[in-house]
C-alpha cells in the first residue's frame, strides 16, 4: 500500500477543470482505494510527501509502437522504459506482430517494466490483403487472437475496407488508422472507422485551395456524428512534410537513447525525401499549415482529440515525442487542460470498454505521475517529473534517471 499526501491533485474528472490542494491518494495494488483532505493513511503504507507537487493521471500514447519480441530483447525494454520515464502509462500499439500479445500479459503482470499496452494486429494494407475474402477472413484471425484493434493502413481498395469494416462492426472489434485514398474519409466515417491517426484523410476530403474554414467545419461535423477520434502526430508530419529543420531535429538530447545508426538513417530519409523528383517544398508548407488548421478547428468543434505522437518514428523518441507532439497542440489552440485532457480523460473513455483509468478517483488504475510544476499553467510542466506510478508500482526520479544513464550508455 501506498500514500500520497499534502498534494496538489489535478482529478481530471467529468467536472472540468480543478486543481485540489492538500490531498492524501491511497493506493492498494494496482487501484487508487481513495483520494480526499481528510484521509487516514494507513500504517504500514510507503508514504510519498507530495508537498510542493501536483499529481496527475498517467500520460497515453496513443499511437505507439513497440518491438516485437523478436527483437533484441534490451531494445524492447528501453522502449518500454522511455515511455514510463516520460510519464506514459498506457500505449496503444499501432502495428502489431507474432508474440506481442505475449508481451502485452508481461507488462499487465509486472514481469516487465512498462506501460499498460492495448494491441493493433498486423496491418491491413495492400500487400497483406489482396480480397474482400481475405479481408474478412483476417478480421475474424484477429478478433479470435485476441488483439484490442484493427490497424488500417493504405492500399486496400473500396471492397476489401467494406469487407474488413463490415465483419469488423459485426464482431465488435474497433479499427482506426490510416484512409487508403478508394476509400476517403466520409466513407470511412460512415463505416464507423474509431480513430482517424495523423489526420489522415482530412487534408485528402478538402478539395478547395486555399481550403476553407467552413470546409473544415463540415467535416469537423461528420466527425462529431460518427462518433470519431482523432489522434494528430503533428510534430512527426513536420518531419515526414520535410518542413522542419534537419539540423534541429539532429541536435534533440533525446538522441542519446537511439542508436546512432538509426539516426543516421533518419537523417538520410529526411534528405532523400526533400531531394526526391517532384519535391515542393511551398506545397509542403502548405499543408503543414493546413494541418493546423484542421486540428483548430476540429478542436474548436470539439472534436474528441487523443494524444499520440507515433513513436519510435523518423526523430520521434518513445516518450520524449510526447513533449515535442504537446507544443504543436498549443499552437493549434488547446489549453494546458485541453492538452491534459486529451492524454488521461479522453483516453479513459476510450478505453472503457477495457479498464477504469484516466482520473484520479476510487477504482481507476493506479497510473499517477507526480510533477513539480503545475501542468495547468503551461504543457511544459508534464516534462518536469518527480515520479511515475505504473499500476500501482511507484518509480522515482533516482530510478528514472538511473534508467536512463543506463540506456544513454548503451548508445554512447
């Protein structure tokens, strides 16, 4: 058992925006017991003095990715651990392989380190399905599995969508992803498609340059009555538009916990893509522009965003992403409690059907992170960690870091 006391708690309750000070969280195995001013702690309990501190609901990827296990089993765990050392507590996988259900038991039954992880199966793209059979028949592979979701990726034409769609709603598995360019995104809303990851499809279904305000607002509605996430990535898009500015990206401190090979393949695939035939770089602009203008709008509609940054990508770093994705959602108009919100609340409700998590009250999961600045006042605070709580289990700031001293050596 555990306690938190004399802490500034931010519950991220359907009541809205609060700060509580002066808080006790109790926390008995992997459930948070109770939370309030006036709670006894228990005397045997591993007391944690929060003065000073604020204490928010774990931090979601959500879209993730994670090594199979066929990997080198310290790049599966460095992974893990750079997504809890940043305050990531639940990823969900966008690209599923052999084993990685296996690895999903290990993380929930403690035997490895790491966040809660809800799985995407094997994608369907168009060299994994060639039919509308076959289609269905890997939705129903998929489903009795076991895996959490169907990813979508592009290539699939009209009739193999429908036909993993339509088996998809009929055995109550979710999908989300990517639009393959037959299909469209009005199509795919009307096929009850959850998430729409990188915004895809939008910029696609904007047929007007410049695009409209009105326009996005449209579509903004189609997405409210289907029902539909959005997950942006929009600091990784400024990479793959060849927008951002290699040698900034190549002096990130985060590098530190990659191999330098792989960064340096980063590197290349950032100059082939602006030295490609065809390249313009003005057109990029502009939908790097576009992009933030659907996501305001989408925002402003109120949109159901979640937070996501799709890491270990080209520059993204499991965790640290996180913090680069959170500057561009300020800039698109979300406040600090909109940016919080979408990484705790808006995941817990997407995930109910799986668990009870994403707020601070009696019967949620125990994911907590601690931090030393008020994450209210500006995203930067959810940076400045003092510790994480991984269902139940607490990790401070000297494990942390030595965590990490041990990965940055790794790569030195």
């Amino acid at each position: 058992m555990l306690a938190i006391r004399n802490v500034s708690v931010i519950p991220m309750t359907d009541e809205g925006e609060r700060l509580i000070e002066n808080q006790t969280v109790i926390v008995r195995g992997d459930r948070i017991e109770s939370a309030g001013a006036d709670v006894a702690i228990p005397a045997r309990a591993q007391v944690i003095d929060g003065s000073g501190h604020y204490l928010i609901p774990g931090l979601a990827e959500m879209h993730g990715h994670v090594p199979p296990p066929t990997a080198e089993p310290h790049m599966v765990e460095d992974v893990l651990f750079l997504y809890v050392a940043n305050g990531i507590t639940t990823v969900r996988g966008m690209l599923g392989a052999p084993g990685q259900l296996a690895l999903r038991e290990a993380t929930r039954s403690g035997s490895l380190l790491g966040p809660t992880l809800y799985l995407a199966g094997p994608s369907f793209n168009g060299n994994s399905v060639s039919s509308p059979e076959q289609a269905r028949e890997m939705v129903e592979a998929q489903h009795a599995e076991g895996w959490n979701l169907l990813k979508v990726h592009p290539g699939l034409t009209r009739p193999e969508y429908d036909a993993m769609a339509d088996t998809a709603n009929e055995l109550g598995i979710r999908f989300g992803g990517h639009v393959p360019s037959e299909v469209g995104l009005r199509h795919a809303l009307e096929k009850n498609q959850e998430t729409f990851d990188h915004l895809d499809g939008y910029i696609e279904a904007l047929e007007t340059v410049p695009v409209s305000d009105d326009a996005i607002r449209e579509l903004a509605e189609s997405t409210r009555e289907a029902g539909a996430w959005v997950v942006p990535t929009m600091a990784l898009w400024e990479t793959l538009l060849g927008t951002a500015e290699l040698e900034e990206l190549q002096t990130y401190d985060e590098l530190r916990y990659v191999p330098s090979e792989a960064i340096d393949q980063w590197s290349r695939a950032f100059e082939n893509r602006r030295a490609a035939p065809g390249y313009d770089e003005a057109e990029a602009r502009r939908i790097a522009a576009d992009r933030i203008r659907v996501l305001r709008i989408l925002h402003e509609e109120d949109i159901l965003v979640l937070m996501g940054t799709d890491a270990p990508q080209q520059f993204s770093v499991p965790g640290f992403s996180l913090h680069r994705e959170l500057e561009w959602m300020a800039r698109a108009g979300m406040t600090p409690y909109d940016i919080l919100r979408s990484g705790t609340l808006n995941v817990g409700r997407y995930f109910s059907n799986e668990d009870e998590f994403g707020t601070i009250a009696p019967g949620q999961r125990a994911d907590l992170v601690l931090l030393r600045s008020n994450p209210l006042e500006g995203h930067t605070a959810l940076a400045d960690i003092e510790g994480v709580m991984v269902r139940g289990r607490w990790l401070d700031r000297d494990f942390l870091d030595a965590g990490l001293r041990e990965i940055d050596a790794r790569y030195e």
